[in-house]
C-alpha cells in the first residue's frame, strides 16, 4: 500500500536516486519557487539534466517510484550515448 505524503519535506527525503557511480557524478533535488520536485544532474560525460515534476501530482511514494523510474531509463539511455 502507497503512503501518502502530507508534506513537501517528505517527498525530499524519499527523492533522491541511488547510484554506483555508473550513471552520474552529481545529484541535487529540490523543491522550486513554483511548488515542483527539481532533479540536476551531472552525468560522468559532462552533460547536464534536469526533470521537474509539479508536487500536485506526486501525491504519494508509488507516484514519487514511477517518477524516478523515468528519470533512471532517461539517464540510461543518455549514458550510452
């Protein structure tokens, strides 16, 4: 069962992403002036990206896991390349 988030501060403690050091060399996440989750990253290459996802729709953790599973395939896909 998905626990529901009543707070901003709980999405950022269950926001950032694990790594071996095998897709990026810097992570930060934050929350933004417009209410959105903001993921930067560095990858080893250099390239930067950046997601966002509006607070509204990250309503709970089985929201905030699909979110981070787009982010970790994108971040792959850019790896190869």
């Amino acid at each position: 069962m998905s626990q529901r988030f009543t707070h901003a501060n709980e999405v950022i403690a269950m926001a950032p992403l694990s790594d071996d050091g095998s897709l990026f060399r810097k992570q930060q996440v934050s929350i933004n002036h417009s209410s959105e989750l903001q993921y930067d990253f560095m990858l080893l290459n250099g390239n930067e990206f950046h997601f966002i996802r509006d607070l509204a729709l990250l309503r709970d953790d089985a929201e905030l896991s699909e979110f981070k599973e787009l982010i970790l395939r994108r971040l792959k896909e850019e790896s190869v390349n």
